[in-house]
C-alpha cells in the first residue's frame, strides 16, 4: 500500500499521474462541525497502481496533485464528485477537468437515481464491499491499515465501474445523454456559496413580502457568519428559529425574547445583537417586489384544464424511461413537465431539445396537440404510442 506523506513523494506520484489516460478519485473528510468540508485523504488508482495521499502530513505541499486536476490530457473519475470537487475547488480554486461521474453515468445505464457506490460494484463485478469503516473519523492518526484499505477500494473498483459505464454509453450511443450533467458539475458557481440566495431554501408558510426580506437578509446574514467562522449554518440558529425571527420581525431585545423557541444566551449576547441589528437594516429598505416573485415561481399552480394533462405526461416520461433504460430524471423534471403542459417555453425546454426530443419530447408534445394515444399492445406486451 503506497502512502503519501511528502512534498517529494507526492512530487514522483504525479509525475505518473500525469502520464495517464484516466485516474479514479476519492476522498475521505469530515464536515459535521465545519461549514466546509475538511479534507482527510485522497485516494487515487490507475491501471498499475493506486497510492493513498495523505493532506494532513506536516511535510506536504498539494500543489503538483491540484496540476494534475488541471491536466486536460488526463480524465479524472470519481463516484458521485460534487463534494470531491467542492473540496479541491475550496482548496486551490481548481475545477478538475476533464471528468467522468460513475454516478451520473449509470442514470443513462439503467442503474436508476443516485446509484450508490457498493451497489454499483457488486452489480458490476459481483464483489461485496466491506463496510465496517465506513463511519471512520478519518481526521484521526495513525490510522489502521483496516481503515486504509477500505479507503482505497473507492478508487480500486471505480476502474472496473467507469470501464463498463463507458463502454455501455459509447455501445448506445448515450454519451450526449450525460453531457449537460457533467458541465452543471464542473460549474464553478454551484461551489461558490451565495449568502443573497439562501431564504430561497428554507421552508415556510408566510408569504408577505417584508416577512421575505427580512428572512432574505436574515439567511444571509446567518450564511456570512457560517462562511467566516467555518461553522455549520445550523449552529447558529436553525431555520425554523429564523423563520419565527422573521415573522416576528422584533426590534427590541424584550420583542426578540418574545420569539418562540429562542434561547436567553442568544437574546443576551452577540447573535442577538447582531440579529436585530440585520432586522432593522432590512425594515429601513423599500419594497423589494422581485422577492415576491421568485417566491411565488417556486409554487406555481397549474391550470385545471392542464393538470389532467400533467399526469399523462408524468406516465409517459415514466413508459419511454422504461422502455430505454434510462433514469427519468435525465429526460425531463418536474418544471420541464410542467412548462410542456402549460405550453410554456417550448423552444428553450431541455426535455425537447437534442435526444431527449427524440425518446420523449416528441410524444409528449404530440399527445398535447391531440395527435397521439396511448394503447397496450398485447402482442408486444408493452404500452406503444399510436400517432394520428
């Protein structure tokens, strides 16, 4: 088993990294009291090899490794990425490129949603994975050789896993299928946290729009904190306590103590200076009218006349997911579903552009304009669609 605990070691292991077609990634780290992820182990495989690098080694320098996320000669595996990722862009600023997701891959391989790392390799190579390590705090040292094997079969059997996959779509022709997932995950935005943005999460029943600024300024007043002290949001108040804040929208420590579910030491200390101090800054702002729009864009009712139309279309993205073996998800969601039914954004619809068109977008639209039926055919034993 290679371990990587020097500047020159790491050096000499990417110099062979950087000479390789594919590597598969992984990492273990750990995140229940740290607003980011804190980053433990990287554990890379190629076809000869696989090393375990070791970030918290007092002699080490990851510059030549985040290089090699930079290589464009070089793709780079991972299972289910985003947090991986999220974690070498916090890192160095460096979005790996190219990549290939088993993960995203296996939706347009029949695996279904979020496919799970064990469950694809015993599909894949019928090996049964160990998982008495799995809840290791892997911040801890010296770590058993136990511990570090399990860690490395995240990269091991991810080469039989992304050999198949990438065989299945080139065989298919599904390639295209998970390219757009592909480029939202190397999208630098997604890894850059937006405190403006954060109300937009949290649930609630109120609609008023002051009650939405101050719960716009509150989440990000919270979110800033969360980034600057590296500290989980909900540590420092959860949401339903920030949605009572926010209804009640108090301006005095006595109306603030007032405030269902919240403590005396938040009252009487710094947050609860620092809340009302938020609150008071939001009342001084006018009217922000958008707030209530993006509100009522995430509970858009549909039309009677289109909700009856909604379910067959959910039946037939249902019937073609099936039919090619394929994760529904990838086809069309929800919003894409509903825009079809509301006959809304047609030319700009994912779900009817490109080869989504072609297994689905065609048969929907061609249901909504009347000139298509549903039927079960008893000779084929499927449902087939009859064109008028």
């Amino acid at each position: 088993m290679k371990i990587v605990e020097t500047t020159q070691e790491l050096n000499i292991l990417c110099d062979e990294l950087n000479k390789q077609k594919f590597i598969t990634i992984d990492t273990e780290f750990v995140r229940e009291k740290t607003y980011f992820p804190f980053i433990c182990l990287i554990q890379v495989a190629w076809i000869d090899d696989a090393a375990i690098i070791d970030p918290l080694a007092q002699d080490i320098d990851l510059s030549s490794f985040f290089e090699v996320l930079k290589n464009k000669n070089v793709l780079k595996i991972f299972h289910s990425g985003r947090q991986d990722i999220e974690i070498f862009y916090h890192l160095s600023g460096i979005v790996p490129t190219p990549v290939f997701d088993t993960q995203i891959a296996a939706m347009a391989a029949g695996f279904g949603v979020s496919v799970g790392y064990d469950t694809l390799v015993h599909v894949i190579t019928g090996v049964e994975l160990d998982k008495s390590s799995r809840l290791t705090d892997w911040s801890k040292r010296p770590l058993q050789k136990h511990q570090l094997e399990y860690a490395l079969r995240d990269v091991t059997f991810l080469i039989p896993c992304y050999e198949f996959l990438n065989n299945y779509l080139n065989e298919h022709n599904r390639q295209d299928w998970i390219k757009e997932e592909v480029e939202y995950l190397l999208n630098e935005e997604i890894y850059r946290p937006n405190p403006e943005n954060m109300w937009l999460k949290i649930r609630h029943s109120a609609h008023s729009t002051r009650f939405l600024m101050v719960l716009k300024d509150l989440a990000a007043w919270r979110e800033i904190r969360a980034i600057k002290y590296n500290i989980p949001r909900k540590s420092i108040i959860k949401d339903e306590l920030l949605v009572n804040i926010a209804s009640s929208t108090p301006k005095t420590p006595e109306e603030l103590a007032n405030v269902r579910y919240i403590k005396s030491d938040i009252v009487g200390g710094k947050l609860g200076k620092e809340i009302l101090e938020v609150i008071n800054e939001s009342l001084k702002k006018p009217v922000d009218k958008d707030l209530k729009k993006a509100e009522k864009e995430r509970h858009i009712n549909i039309p009677n006349g289109a909700q009856a139309l909604l379910e067959v279309l959910r039946l037939i993205l249902k019937i073609v997911s099936e039919q090619n073996n394929v994760v529904d998800f990838l086809i069309a969601d929800e919003q894409n579903l509903r825009d079809i039914a509301c006959g809304h954004n047609d030319k700009t619809n994912p779900a009817l552009l490109g080869w989504r068109y072609e297994i689905f977008g065609k048969y929907a639209l061609a249901f909504r304009k009347g000139k298509s039926s549903l039927s079960y055919s008893t000779l084929e034993k499927k449902i087939v669609f009859n064109q008028k």
